[in-house]
C-alpha cells in the first residue's frame, strides 16, 4: 500500500531537512513525505517554504480559517481533522502517518509492519477523569489506514474536556477496540540502559544530561522512531531553558548532520 507521511509545522525551529533525510534513510517501503505549513505568520510561512523547497520537501499549506481559535491545542486537532477528511481523503491516499516535525526513524523500520491489519495504530494518553481511566490518540506518531477507515468523520483529533489533543478520540478507541493498536513509546531516561554500547547511546546519554540540568524534557522512542521533545519550551523566556535548547541543538546537529 502506499504510505503518506504527514508532518506539520508551524516554525522552523527544528531542523526540518534533518527529519525527511533520516525518513529517506531508514523507511524501507516506498513512501511520499508531506510538510504541512501551518504557520500563522507571514514570513514563518515563507521561512518553512524556502526550507522544502530548498531540500526538494512537498510542501502543502494548510487553510487558516479552519482555526476558529489560536491555541496549540485546538489548532493542531483542526490541522490534524484537515489533514484526515479533506486532504488524505480527497488524494486517494491509502496509509497515513500523522506526526510531529521532530519526529523521525534512527533505524530500520517499516510503517505497513507497526500498523498491521489494525485500523490505525497511535502513541496514546492515559488520563484520569471523573474517577474513570480513559486511554485516547496521542498525534505525535498515528498511523491510519484509510482504507479500513469507513467514516473518516468519526476520527475526531479535537480536544475535550479535561483532555488535550487527540481526546476525542477516545470514541474511536472505545468502539474500535479491536482495530487499534497501542503504539508503547519509551522514555530515553529509561531506553539508553538498553542500548549497551551502540555508538548511538552517548548521544541520548549527553542530552538527557543536558535536560536535567536545564529543566527540559527529553524524548521518547517507539517502533524506531524517535521524538526529539522539542515542545513548547522552545517558546519560554526562561534563561536555562534557552540555554539548553541551544546545547541540545548543537549535539543534535553534531550527531545527526
């Protein structure tokens, strides 16, 4: 089947070429990459187009009416439902990956293997509301198959009370339990324990180093894929975090460029 890679960016903070190389590298199944520029300002849209069309990236623009409000939350799950039942539907595409811009392979793997017969397969949330424990679509890393999909409507990514993006997803894990699979992801405090000596463990050694010790939150791995966490800290006015973000930045571009 044919895999469509879906990312979305809003900034150009993350190197973005680094990200479609190691897709290129290491996704063992024939595949389109897709760079959704959802940015709101002007010249960050102008930014993300003259980085794709730099490293030869299809780059789509995502409509900006369709956010009714201006919150990372909200904005996301409306890219995201954009992306599912207009774009992916209306392109014909067959398996969909919905991930984030710092998201990527550092090894071997094959999307058609993680999500199998499943309908989609996703890193999830736990939460606990109204004394009840609800399990619900964390979108850093969802796979689709938009073949079994029968109402791409009832795939909802928008938040709901007491629950981020993704929460209502919570329907569609509850009625298609049977078709959805839980992608585990491991955190790197507890992943680089198993890695021995793969050269690629100092990497995740020095930086979760660095996150300790300006207070910022390393990443995760799933099915070889890896979530660098660049998260919304990049945004803060605190001094260490600025401090570290740019010693993280520079080991990453170290090992990885």
């Amino acid at each position: 089947m044919k895999i469509s890679i879906f990312s979305f960016a809003v900034n150009d903070k993350f190197p973005l070429d680094i990200m479609y190389r190691q897709f290129k590298k290491f996704l063992k199944e024939d595949f389109e990459f897709i760079l959704f520029n959802d940015a709101y300002d002007p010249e960050m849209e102008k930014s993300i187009n003259t980085v794709t069309s730099y490293n030869n990236i299809k780059c789509v623009r995502v409509p900006q009416n369709i956010h009714v409000v201006q919150n990372p939350s909200d904005s996301y799950a409306h890219t995201l439902n954009w992306a599912v039942r207009d774009y992916a539907k209306n392109n014909d595409c067959e398996i969909i990956v919905l991930m984030h811009s710092d998201v990527f392979p550092i090894c071997d793997t094959s999307i058609s293997n993680i999500i199998g017969n499943s309908i989609a397969a996703s890193t999830m949330e736990y939460r606990l509301v109204d004394g009840g424990g609800i399990n619900y679509f964390y979108p850093a890393f969802t796979i689709v198959n938009m073949k079994l999909l029968e109402d791409v409507n009832e795939l909802d990514f928008s938040p709901c009370p007491g629950l981020d993006t993704g929460g209502k997803t919570k329907d569609f894990v509850t009625n298609h339990a049977n078709s959805v699979k839980f992608i585990v992801n491991h955190q790197i405090a507890n992943f680089i324990y198993t890695l021995n000596e793969e050269p690629i463990s100092k990497y995740f050694k020095e930086d979760l180093d660095i996150c300790r010790s300006h207070g910022l939150s390393a990443g995760w791995i799933a099915e070889g894929f890896y979530h660098y966490m660049a998260g919304s800290q990049w945004n803060s006015a605190n001094s260490a975090f600025a401090e570290g973000h740019i010693k993280r930045m520079n080991l990453f571009l170290a090992y990885f460029y």
